[in-house]
C-alpha cells in the first residue's frame, strides 16, 4: 500500500514547483525536507521569463510578483568605479516589470508572455510553501531526512530520520530535488561530469535600507566595481534594502570591508550573514534509474552567471510532473518517463555550456588593462548574461521519441536570441486572442490539438487516437490571422508542458502512429503493440 504517490526530496523551489504542479494534475505528493525550516539566505534573485510563464500557469505569477522586486523597480546593470560614483563606467538600460508587461502587451510578435521577476530564495520558497501547505494534494514535512530507499516492481520504500525518531514511507516514484550533494543521486549511483571546484567565493547579506535611494548613478539590479583584485559584486534584493555581495575574500570579515569600499559612500550597514560556496559546472551522467529521478541542483550544477541554476530545475520539474501524472493515471506509455532524461538532460549540458560561457566572458572585460578596454568587453560580454531569451524560453527537445520529427536541422536551439517558433520540439510562443486574451492561458493540462487559420482540415481520426489512448485532449478552434502567422501552420499539437509535439497543414497520414509516439506509446522509434 503506497503512503504518496510521489516522494520528493528536498523542499527547495524546484521540488516545491514539481509538487505543484503534481497537485494541480491531482496527484498525491510528499516533499521531506532534512532542515526545520525553509532557507534563510539569497541564494538565487531572480525568476526568468519561462519560469514566470510556468508560475502563470500555476496561477501564482501575481502572487510571486507582489512578493518580490516592485513592479516599478528598473532592471538596469551597472560597471563602475564604486556605488558613490556620480557616473558609472557602462550602463545597460532593462525595463522593469511594469515597463515590460506594457510592452508585451502592445506586441503580438510571438515574444514570452511574462517577464522575469526579481525575487531572492529566502522570499520565494517560504512562499511557495505556503500555497504548498493549503492543497490538500500535498503533505509536507521539515526536520525528516531520506536517508536511503530501496525500490521494487511497484514503487520504492524510503527510510526517514525525523526529529521523532525513524520513519518509513512508500510511494510509486522519489524524485531527489535535495541539492549538490543530492542523496538520491549518490545512492543511485550517478556520477557528476563537467568542471568541478572552480573557484571559491564567498557571498556576503547585508542590510542597507537607504543605500538604493541614495545610489548617484541610478537605481538597478547588478552593480559590478571595477576595483581589483576583487571586482566586488553588488546585487539589490527583492525588498531594495538588503543586498550580496560575491567575491573572493580571504575571510569572512574581509567581506565587509570589500562591501565598504565598494560603498564609498557614508551609507550604514549591517552584515548579516557570510557563506562560502564553490563554483561548479557538472551535468549529471543520467537522471533517472527506475521509478528514481534526479532534478534541479541534484542533476545540474551552474555558476550562477546568467540565472540558469534554479529556472534550469523549474524547466525540470514541469517537464517531468505531466509524464509522472499521465503514468499514474494510466493512459502515459513506457517511454513518456524514458523521456524525461533525453529531453531534460540535454538542456542540463547547454546551459551548463552557457554557464561557462558568460563566465568566461565575466572574467575577459575584468582582465582589461584600460578602461576603455574594460568599458568595450563588459558591454560586449555582459549581454550574454543579461540578453539571452532564447536560453531562457527558446529550448527545443532535440530528438526527443515524444515529438513528431520534421525533416532538416531545423532552428538553432542554442541561439541566445529569442526567435518564435513552432518546430517541433521548441516550446509554443505567446500570441495574443483578437478578444485580448492570451492563447496560453486558455490552455488546459492535457494535449490542446489548435486548429488556425479560416478552414483547417478535419483532424477527427488524430482525435480518435489520441482519445483511445486516454490522453486528455482538448481541440481549440484559433481562427486569429496573427495566430495562424505566427504558428506557420494550419494545425499544431501541443502537449501539457507547452512544448509541440507535432505540426502540419494536413492531418498527418499515420494518426496512430502521432498519437502513440506523443503518448509514449514508442520507444526506439518503434509504436509498442503497433
């Protein structure tokens, strides 16, 4: 007899978003959590564009929003000789939030429909608990430690250390969203690759509440001093009176002079924590074996240039929730869970790659011998860090045995640049409704087969496939002109995560076989039963 249907390790915003998202599909979900309480330090500052697209979904984007960085707030990035600077080396102008939902709103070019949001860890994960704590879908438990699981033919069983005493749960899958040190990961057996240690750092919190009223050069969201050896960096939280600062201190202490100096400015302060951390850049070898997954910072460790660490394992956890929801529920074939790995790990590796990249890029303007030199790098390289929509919410499951293929290479997957498109694979662009809705709010959490343009070809026997195979499938006529151009075809399938599984201005000429290879029915492009 299962307690849960899904364990989920560790109570971080990946495993908080995966419980989510389970619940909204009426899965059971219990998330332990080896700390008593939820993290008290910065961490990450900031939701990306795809990650505030999937909030939306949850029907929380608002609530993240009134919690974090205010709408009005400028996103700008700063080089400068200090924080009292009258004028900075570089400035790099980004909208807010207010100024960029405007904008979206005035545009129906096909871009994402929700800007970042800047809003630090301590602030979002009690918050995500908190919704967490009102489904009744959901249990969850702090002070309990998943110390070892053992699994078999129907579901695994998993010891537990608890403030009580010992314990004992058993669900049909665990997913480990427990960190670096992942114990679901090193029980399995999966080894990390990639560049481990780099580099340590330390990140210091301090309390300012007047510095980002008094800052000359004008209010942001990065300020980068140039002033070696450290190159302090200086990022404002979410409630504009607390701030970090990373560099490479020798101590602790140190932290707070480096933060003084940086000010140069007679601003008061108070340190209120400071925590060393290591850089890495690994991509776990797989992740999964069995009914056991390994998401976010348990399958991939970014440095956290460019805000891939945590939006990576966000991508994670709504990737792999429809596939685990549609397994219990019956009618998800043996390769919808097969999936997972193949469509997530390959993003695992690019992002790790654009990691790097942007960090490579941090440490060419900072070895500048001029300033002018250093002003024309930091302008180039910055923009890789900062101007990288198309890593954000461009990704394509390249490959994937879930998406109908199309002949040639297709669009670049890598393209830093945000380009909408439907290719299968790639994740369906935002288009705004003649009757000003958003398409994707009108979505569902099953398949949504579109039928553009003014008559599109009858798709009753795809219909009739993908319903005899149980999925849930809703059919959405979009007679919207500016839809049909931007989705380049007539009829486009779109699967619960919002990535297209299949495309065409005709019915396709084999719906068994779209049906069965999008339901997972296929494994080593072979239909099972077929």
């Amino acid at each position: 007899m299962q307690d849960t249907q899904v364990l989920i390790v560790g109570a971080g915003p990946v495993g908080l978003t995966l419980a989510l998202d389970l619940a909204r599909r009426g899965v059971r979900a219990t998330l332990v959590e080896k700390n008593p309480t939820s993290i008290q330090l910065p961490k990450m500052e900031r939701c990306n564009m795809r990650t505030m697209e999937i909030f939306r979904r949850l029907g929380i984007a608002e609530t993240v929003r009134n919690a974090g960085l205010p709408r009005e707030s400028p996103m700008d990035v700063f080089l400068a000789d200090s924080m009292g600077a009258p004028q900075p080396i570089v400035h790099l102008p980004y909208p807010s939030v207010a100024v960029a939902k405007a904008t979206i709103a005035a545009n129906n070019d096909g871009r994402p429909l929700e800007p970042y949001q800047l809003i630090s860890q301590y602030t979002l994960e009690p918050l995500l608990r908190s919704i967490a704590e009102t489904l009744p879908e959901l249990t969850i438990r702090f002070s309990c430690e998943m110390t070892s699981f053992v699994e078999d033919e129907t579901g695994v069983t998993a010891s537990l250390e608890t403030d009580t005493g010992p314990d004992t749960i058993r669900a049909a899958y665990i997913v480990g969203c427990d960190g670096g040190a992942s114990t679901v990961r090193k029980q399995l057996g999966i080894a990390f690759s990639g560049q481990g240690r780099i580099r340590k750092l330390r990140q210091a919190l301090f309390h300012a509440p007047d510095l980002y009223e008094r800052i000359p050069m004008g209010k942001g969201r990065h300020y980068h001093i140039a002033t070696r050896p450290f190159f302090p960096f200086i990022i404002i939280q979410d409630s504009t009176k607390h701030w970090t600062l990373h560099a490479a201190a020798e101590s602790d202490a140190e932290m707070t002079e480096i933060f003084r100096g940086a000010l140069d400015m007679d601003v008061p302060f108070e340190t209120l924590s400071v925590n060393e951390w290591t850089q890495h850049l690994l991509c776990a070898d797989s992740y999964r074996t069995g009914r056991a997954f390994i998401a976010g910072d348990a399958a991939h460790l970014v440095i956290p240039t460019g805000g891939l660490g945590m939006n990576t394992g966000v991508g994670d956890a709504t990737d792999l929730s429809w596939k685990l929801a549609a397994t219990l529920a019956g009618w998800g074939g043996p390769g919808l869970l097969d999936s997972y790995e193949t469509e997530r790990r390959q993003i695992g590796l690019r992002n790790v790659r654009a990691s790097g990249a942007a960090m490579d890029g941090r440490t060419t303007w900072r070895a500048a011998e001029t300033r002018e030199d250093m002003a024309k790098a930091f302008d180039a390289e910055q923009r890789k860090v900062t101007e990288i929509a198309g890593i954000e919410a461009g990704y394509r499951y390249v490959d994937s045995p879930l998406v109908w293929a199309e002949p040639g290479a297709g669009p670049d997957p890598d393209n830093r640049a945000y380009v909408p498109t439907t290719w299968p694979g790639f994740r369906l662009p935002h288009v705004w409704l003649q009757d000003g809705t958003a398409l994707h709010d009108r979505l569902g959490f099953g398949y949504t087969l579109l039928q553009l343009g003014d008559a599109p070809a009858a798709t009753d026997a795809l219909e009739r496939e993908l319903r005899a195979a149980g999925a849930p499938l809703e059919v959405m006529r979009v007679p919207d002109v500016r839809a049909r151009e931007i989705y380049e075809r007539d009829l486009v399938l779109v699967r619960p995560d919002l990535h297209v599984a299949w495309r065409g201005d005709a019915p396709p000429d084999d719906p068994q076989a779209v049906a069965a290879t999008v339901t997972g029915q296929v494994r080593s492009g072979r239909a099972i039963g077929v």
